[in-house]
C-alpha cells in the first residue's frame, strides 16, 4: 500500500468514525475491513482508544451499527486477554526448557568427573574391593551416582554393597553402603618402618594366617593380604611372587602404595604400624585405564604405573571433590592428594603390600618367603577357581 493510499485509508478511517461517511461508504468500507485484518485492527485500536486519531471514541463512530461496534470492540478484548494468556504461559514453559537444559548440561559434566573421583576413590583406600556397574540420575539441581562395590575371592567377584554420592547444585555428599550395613576388615598392611628387621619381630603378624591357611581344606579359594619388609617396584613383586605361585595360581587384585603419609605416622612412634581400609593407599590395577591397547598380564609395568600416576595427577585437580568423596572413605576425612602426588613424583611408586587371591595351598606356599612380614587372611570360599562354562544372575525385580 503506497503512503498516498495509506492516507486516504487512515482519512476513510476517521471519517467512518466520526459518521461522515454515506451508507453506501461505510458499506464499502466494512467490505475492505473484513478483507483487510491489518486494517480492521487499526480501527480496533481506534475504537479501544488505544491510538489517538479521533476526539471520539466508539460513540463516534455514527456510520457504524451498533452490533458491529461490539463485536469489534470484542474481538480486541479477546486478541488482548489470548495475547497476555499466551505470554504468560510461553515464558515460563521456555524458562522451564531452558532450566531443564542446563540442568542436564552441566549435570553431565559434574556426572563425569563425581564418578571418576568416585571410582578412584574407593579403588585407592580399599584394599581388594572394585566398581562394578552403575546406575545414575544426571542434573545440577540434583543428580546421584549408585555403584555397585565388589570383592574378588578366588575367581569369583561378589557383591560387597554399594557406594551412593549424591550432588544438589555443587554441593557433594557420598557414603558406602556395605552389605549387612558393616564391613568386617581383615586385610591389614605392615609399614616397612626399617630394613631388615628380625624375623621374630613380626612372627605375630604371619604365624595366625599360615596357620590358617593350612587347616582350611583343599578345594577352598581365599583373600590374602601380604607386606614386605622393604619397597619393592612392580617388577621385583612379580619376580619374589613368581619364586613360590606361577601366575595362573594366584591373581593379585590390589597394591599397597608408599604416599610418605604413612611415614609421618610411622614417625609419631606408633611402633609396628598395621595400615587398614581407610589408612593404607594404592590400587588395583585392573580399575585403571589404559586406554584401547591391551597390556599385558605380568609385562608393562611402566604403563601401570603411568596409569597410577595419572589417575593420582587427575585428582589434585579435583582435590576439592576428591575432598568430599574421601570424607566418607578415609578416617581423617581428608586424602592428602597433593602431598601424596608431589612425594611419588618423587620417590616413585613404591610397593610394600599386596592383596592375592586364589586357591588355599597355593597361596600357603608363600609361608616360605622371608621378606613377607605380615599376612592377614581375608575372605574365603569353596572352589570356584575354574571358570563354569555358563553363569549368571537373576534378580528379583
């Protein structure tokens, strides 16, 4: 519509309003509205006196019948009451959206790296026990992270309970759920406080377990918890391993790691210092990543460690998380990430413990090794060293 036509229409406007026009005008003109919806809603506005054009307002409008004048008058109130109704009703649906899309957003970031600490975690401060599968709900409002906790006994990996970590915003809360609501600890690690000691020193410390060990029957599967009278590297525990067991008798599911916190409580004068679930540090080198190629079983031991390592540096990162994971796990509540990291940058990592399992007598054949100065048997059950063809679960829900 050219600004001349625009003029003579918006005239024709005022003029239907004021009654100046002639039957057959207004006739016409109600025809042009009724073709025309931008031009009927100027005369709506007119009419609504939501524009100045015209000292009247409805009243003027003399060229228009009496219906005609509510109906527009209507259909404007309604436009305004559907108009303020759909805004009020879109803009909290869009804030909603919107809220919701963040919330799963950023929940799955936080998700990545609470259940990596979380499985960190726990697999560094309790000898023997891994994360098996999960379940989770992802948000920042709240998410939760359930995993399943498992305990190696021969070939067999059983349910030790759960472990729960929840967040609300950035605020993280985590606890074990052990099955039967306790976890009885049984696997204990003696601290190298020196060299060389005395074998009667620590004889307490070993005689209970090997007598274990030899009145359990044949055909049984145990836990074993061993310490060294001195640091060893990954190596040099295969060597002294392999000297009694061959590796397809045993499997060591778990490694007790020198951090230097250990060594400021052997310093307190503690005496022979037993390190339990909680105190002791390390791994199971099964739960680390090593990326897509395969490793070797007793090879690579660089690569382990590497893996160690880098698990160890990715928590300093995440010291404050590691902070409220650990705050469950660990009697002091705090790990000591950094300082732990900073004295195996230095001294490297240093073995003085290890967790077996496998078949009774062949673990008993380890009675004979003098540098072993303390054992702690743990879990025990019948054989089941041998892989069954077919196995499985069936849960009842």
């Amino acid at each position: 519509m050219t600004s001349r036509n625009g003029g003579e229409r918006e005239q024709k406007l005022l003029a239907y309003l004021r009654g100046d026009l002639t039957g057959e005008e207004a006739k016409q003109l109600g025809e042009e509205l009724a073709d025309d919806e931008e031009y009927a809603e100027r005369l709506e506005r007119l009419l609504l006196g939501e524009e100045q054009g015209t000292d009247g307002g409805p009243e003027a409008a003399s060229g228009l019948s009496e219906a005609r004048q509510r109906a527009i008058v209507r259909r404007g109130k309604w436009k305004n009451r559907l108009t303020a109704s759909f805004y009020a009703f879109a803009i909290p649906c869009l804030a909603g959206v919107l809220l919701l899309l963040v919330n799963g957003w950023v929940g799955k970031l936080m998700y990545d790296d609470l259940f990596r600490v979380a499985r960190d975690m726990v697999n560094f401060t309790q000898p023997g026990v891994s994360v098996g599968s999960s379940g989770s709900q992802v948000g920042l409002l709240y998410g939760s992270i359930d995993m399943e906790l498992r305990e190696q006994v021969g070939r067999e990996a059983k349910n030790a309970g759960r472990f729960r970590s929840t967040n609300v915003l950035w605020n993280v809360s985590a606890r074990p759920e052990w099955t039967g609501g306790v976890r009885e600890q049984k696997l204990f690690f003696r601290y190298p406080l020196s060299s060389g000691e005395p074998e009667e020193d620590t004889a307490y410390l070993r005689t209970p377990a090997w007598t274990t060990l030899e009145k359990l029957p044949e055909g049984t599967v145990s836990q074993l918890a061993i310490s060294f009278d001195s640091f060893l590297t990954y190596d040099q525990y295969v060597k002294l391993v392999s000297r009694h067991i061959i590796s397809d008798s045993q499997e060591t599911v778990w490694f007790a790691v020198d951090t230097g916190v250990e060594l400021k409580q052997a310093d307190e004068g503690l005496g022979n210092l037993l390190l339990g679930p909680g105190d002791v540090w390390g791994f199971a080198e099964r739960a680390l990543d090593y990326g897509t190629a395969p490793i070797q079983v007793n090879g690579e031991s660089e690569r382990r460690m590497a893996a160690f390592m880098g698990e160890m540096k990715y928590l300093t990162e995440q010291k404050s998380l590691a902070r409220d994971i650990g705050s469950a796990l660990l009697p002091g509540g705090d790990p000591h990430i950094e300082e732990r990291y900073r004295y195996l940058q230095e001294k490297g990592v240093r073995i003085y413990g290890a967790v077996l399992t496998g078949p009774t007598k062949e673990l008993l054949r380890l009675k004979e090794e003098k540098a072993i100065t303390a054992a702690f048997v743990g879990k025990i059950d019948w054989w089941n060293w041998d892989r069954p063809a077919a196995s499985g679960t069936q849960k009842s829900w």
